[in-house]
C-alpha cells in the first residue's frame, strides 16, 4: 500500500507547490527562487507531517480518502506585476497542475493496459490523488487556494472582508470534514472526474 502511494503523493504535492512558486516567479516575485523553492528536488519541500506523517497515518487507518501537502512555498503578492489578478493565476496554479497530472496519469494508464500490476496501481492512484487534492484545494476558503482565488476575484472592499476568513480557515475545513459535509462537498465533482478518466 505504502509502495504504490508514495510516489503519487510526492509528485502531486511537490509539483502542486512549485507551480506556485514558478508562477509567482514568472509575474515577477522572486521569493521562491531565492528559498531554493523551484527544485524538483523533493527535500526542501518536505513536510514532516504534511508530506509524510499524515498520509501514512491515513494509508495505515484505512481512510477512504488520501490527503497530504508539501511546506507552502513562499509567494510576496506585491512584488507581483499585477498583484490582485497575480493571486488568482499563482492560486489556481497548484490545483491545475493536479488536474493535469491526473490526466496525464489516466492517459498513461491507458498506454500500459489493463493488466493489474504494481504500475498500473500507482498511476490508479495517481490518478485518485492528483484529483482529490486538485478539488479539495479550490474550495473557496482561505487559507485553501480556491480562498486565495475568490479574494482575487471579489471588489477589492469585500475581498479585504473575505481575507479575515483565513485564521479561521482550516477550523472550517476541519469541521465540515467531521460533519461530512466536506465529502458531500467535493465529492460529486471527484466522483465526476473519476468517472471521466478512470
């Protein structure tokens, strides 16, 4: 179990997060960069919990969901060209590069067959955690990416109001997660995705 997704967390959390950094870094803020934070080298994005702790506690629980994050990289707004519509498109870069490594998984699921194998069971998983995170991370809730995008998109008076929401963002999250709303959320739109590449 651990073998088959190791590898997809890692992908999926380290590239979510450099695509923030090399987005930020494209519309002029250079403070990723200069952390070392656009490497593909997995150790400075590590999380001890977030990245390690977390998913194998999940793997090991038997969870029917698999969640993790790498450490946040680093992103100064107003160093940004256009700080306002650059929160936006560094925001939603994390999220679609998930969904894009979820594509690209399906489409090489389907290059290898349909014969179950250790391969064929991470790019399954893959597929599973590049678009679970992707979705979980557009829900428009500070801190979350989808927080940072509806901030960006709301008149800049409302968005200000809307930005006080993040020290309580993850008390949200967690509690919508223990009610289950979280799942009756996001799950339509993971189980619509599934559905599509799978």
């Amino acid at each position: 179990m651990v073998a088959v997704w190791a590898v997809p967390v890692l992908v999926a959390v380290i590239l979510h997060e450099i695509s923030h950094g090399a987005v930020a870094y494209a519309l002029g803020d250079n403070t990723a960069r200069d952390a070392g934070r656009l490497t593909l080298n997995p150790i400075p994005h590590i999380d001890p919990i977030g990245t390690i702790a977390l998913p194998a506690l999940l793997i090991f629980s038997g969870a029917p969901f698999l969640f993790g994050y790498a450490k946040p990289v680093p992103v100064n707004f107003r160093q940004l060209h256009w700080p306002k519509a650059g929160m936006v498109l560094v925001a939603a870069a994390g999220p679609l590069t998930n969904l894009v490594l979820a594509a690209i998984s399906a489409y090489l699921l389907r290059m290898v067959g349909g014969e179950e194998g250790l391969v064929t069971r991470i790019l399954v998983a893959s597929v599973i955690m590049n678009i679970v995170l992707g979705v979980f991370n557009m829900i428009p809730i500070p801190p979350l990416d989808g927080g940072r995008v509806m901030t960006g998109l709301l008149p800049m008076p409302v968005a200000r109001l809307y930005a006080r929401l993040e020290p309580f963002g993850m008390f949200i999250i967690v509690a919508l997660l223990m009610t289950g709303s979280l799942d009756t959320l996001i799950g339509p739109v993971v189980d619509a995705l599934l559905n599509v590449l799978l």
